[in-house]
C-alpha cells in the first residue's frame, strides 16, 4: 500500500491511482493545491502494485542522449506558434497525419484547469502547443493511453519527465507504437496557485485561455503570462519582472517539493526525445535560418526516438551540439532548480495574505533587483565604467 509520508517523495503522475484496480486510491489535494494519493483501506487488498509502479519509488530505465542538435521546425509558422524551435508540433502533427495515431499533450484552453488532452485531429494540435508552467492533471490519462496501445494505434505522450516516467512504470511494458517526449523542466507549481494569482487581479470578464510565453516575430519568447477570454481578446498581460506569478515561477518559489529534489533533471533522460529551449546566447548559431524566432535543443535518447527522428529529418533543420555544451546551458540537465530560500516565508503569508502579498514579499529583494536592472544596463554601457566600477569595488572589500 502507498502512503506518503515525505511529500518530496511523490511527484503527483497519478500511476499508483490508474493502476489500482480496485479504485482504492484517489489523488487527494494538499493546503498548497498539489495532488498525492489516498488510499480506501476497506478497498485496499494490499496487492503492492502500487508501490511497484511509482516513478520515484524504483526509476524506469533512462538514457544518455545518443545524438544532441540545436533545430528548429522547416515550417515557419509551426517556429512562431511555438514556445521556441516547433519540434514537439512538428512530432505531434506527423504521428496523427501519418501513422492516424493519437497525441497526449497539455493545454491551457482552461485557465482554472490546465490538463492533458487526447487529440486525434491536425485541427486541435493548436490546443497542446506552448509551455505551460503548471502541473497538469492527468486524471484518467494513463488508462486511456493504455486503450489506445492495446487497439494498435500510436501514441504520443508529451509530457514533464517525472509524467512520463509515471505513464512507463505504470505501462510496465514497452510498446513499439509508443512514443514519448519529455521536456526538460524547471519545477512545476499548482493550479491552485495559479487560480489564486488570476482570481487577485479582479478582472471585469471571465478568462478563458492562459499562455505563459508570447513570441514576436524576430525576438525569442517572452516570459509573460497572458489571459485571454473565450473571444481571444487580453484581459492581462504580465511580463517576468512585473507579474508575481511568472517572476515567483523563475525563481523556484512555490513548485511541488518533489521539484526541488527531482531525480529526472540529469542527463539520464526518460524520454525517447528531449527537447527544451536553447537560447543561442553566444550567437553561434545565428547563421541559421529564422534563429531569432527561437531554437530548441533535442535529444535523440533510444531506438524510438531515433525511428522518429529519421522519419521526421526532412521535415527539420538541425546542426549537431555536444551534450557538454548543452548541460552548460540547461541547468536542469544536472541538478534539480533549488529551493528559494524564501519558499517558507512565501507558503506562511499566502494562507493568511493571498498570493500577490505573499509573492512580493518573499521575492522583494529579487523585485527590486529587476526593476533597477534597466537603469544598471545604461550605466554599465558607459564606456569605461564597468572596470572602474570593479576597481573601485574591489577597493573598498580591502
């Protein structure tokens, strides 16, 4: 039987609860808004397949990156509706035009319920695009993806690490029809959390649809978290910086616990893909074509990923990078983001103050930092300040 009795132990991919057949478990909600199972001990028949099937319990099989490219999408228009290079699109769209397959995906089209979605339609691919910086609910996924492979469709699951990890372990076989893309991820935070963020910005109409990076043409994505109302129109737009919610998100501020300790930020990756930003700050790869528009890494990890990876060559643009070159510019293919040190403190204020109080006041320090960050950039510019500056500071520690 499953009992949680460290949080950071389990990651909420709802394995233990598909996999019971007896209906004993039910993913249950924490005061912070994060799922862990519970268990109906006058159902329970102690069989243990539970445990069995828990991703951080006993990790399913990884793989070191067997070929690591910067691409991007041929197709411009799967680039600029992309979080950045369009491949996971380019993935999804041939599974379902080619093989008639299906595609497990996250969508923010409800803001109050970020979920994962099955999807057999090129028309509903637009629903699954986009990062979404929030745990997604996978009730009653797992056993849906099974039912699709035992059909003989193909199946595509995207997903965070510990997500797929949790749909492998509780499929306890592999499938020649499955594929899986997992991402490579900061942490996760609530829908709890997010609703509380939307609901203190008192707005005159109801949203619908939540974004949480916006790209323009010729400019890498934006960290900004947009609401828009079931007619596309904004109802808010907050860039990182100025919204709690984003800026409280790139500084780790209230992920899931099992975030701060996750065994899947590694280079041992459980997908047979990876992909992930790559933000060419070197400029190396300005040459190729449309790289303002933004670029991804990918990972080719197993003989799956590999299949797909041949079968979809024509339809990318792709240049080799090594893995060391990457882990120096993805931290979280090393080591799980660390815990803000203000994490508790944020926890604290927002049960009794909400959440943008809490917020500001847990992150002040970094707030201030951002808003002076403008002003610094100018005066740093100044040609010759910046090394009197270190002169001088250096000076002064004498």
């Amino acid at each position: 039987m499953i009992v949680v009795y460290d949080k950071s132990k389990c990651c909420g991919c709802t394995a233990c609860a598909s996999v019971c057949a007896h209906r004993a478990i039910s993913m249950e909600h924490d005061e912070q808004g994060f799922s862990f199972p519970h268990v109906n001990l006058d159902l329970c028949t102690n069989c243990h397949l539970c445990e069995e099937v828990c991703p951080l319990h006993e990790r399913p099989e990884t793989n070191t990156a067997r070929q690591t490219f910067v691409a991007l999408a041929n197709d411009h228009r799967e680039q600029l509706t992309s979080t950045s290079g369009g491949l996971a699109s380019v993935f999804a769209r041939y599974i379902i035009a080619q093989f008639g397959g299906v595609v497990y995906g996250c969508t923010g089209n409800d803001c109050f319920h970020v979920r994962h979605i099955r999807i057999d339609s090129i028309q509903d691919l637009p629903a699954i695009k986009g990062s979404k910086y929030v745990q997604s609910d996978l009730n009653g996924i797992f056993p849906k993806v099974k039912t699709d492979l035992k059909s003989g469709r193909y199946v595509m699951f995207i997903g965070t690490p510990c997500q797929v990890a949790g749909l492998r372990k509780y499929l306890r076989k592999s499938y020649d029809k499955l594929f899986c893309v997992d991402f490579i991820c900061h942490g996760v935070p609530s829908q709890q959390i997010l609703t509380s963020a939307i609901k203190e910005f008192n707005l005159d109409d109801t949203p619908h649809e939540v974004k949480f990076r916006l790209k323009e043409h010729g400019k890498p994505s934006q960290y900004c978290l947009q609401l828009t109302d079931t007619a596309g129109s904004v109802l808010y737009k907050g860039k990182y910086g100025k919204d709690c919610y984003m800026t409280g998100f790139i500084y780790a501020l209230f992920y899931r616990d099992s975030c701060y300790q996750c065994p899947f930020a590694s280079r041992e990756r459980v997908g047979d893909i990876t992909v992930g930003d790559y933000w060419n700050s070197d400029k190396e790869y300005d040459y190729l074509a449309r790289s303002k528009d933004g670029l991804s890494q990918m990972h080719v990890n197993t003989d799956q990923g590999m299949r797909l990876y041949q079968l979809l060559s024509d339809q990318l643009r792709v240049e080799p990078i090594s893995l060391d070159k990457l882990l120096k510019h993805s931290g979280q293919l090393s080591h799980p983001m660390p815990r803000h040190r203000n994490a508790d403190i944020f926890w604290t204020l927002y049960k009794n103050s909400g959440f943008n109080i809490a917020c500001r006041k847990a992150l002040s320090a970094e707030i201030r930092h951002l808003r002076l960050q403008p002003i610094t950039n100018i005066v740093f510019s100044i040609p010759g300040f910046k090394p009197l500056y270190f002169l001088l500071k250096k000076k002064l520690r004498k």
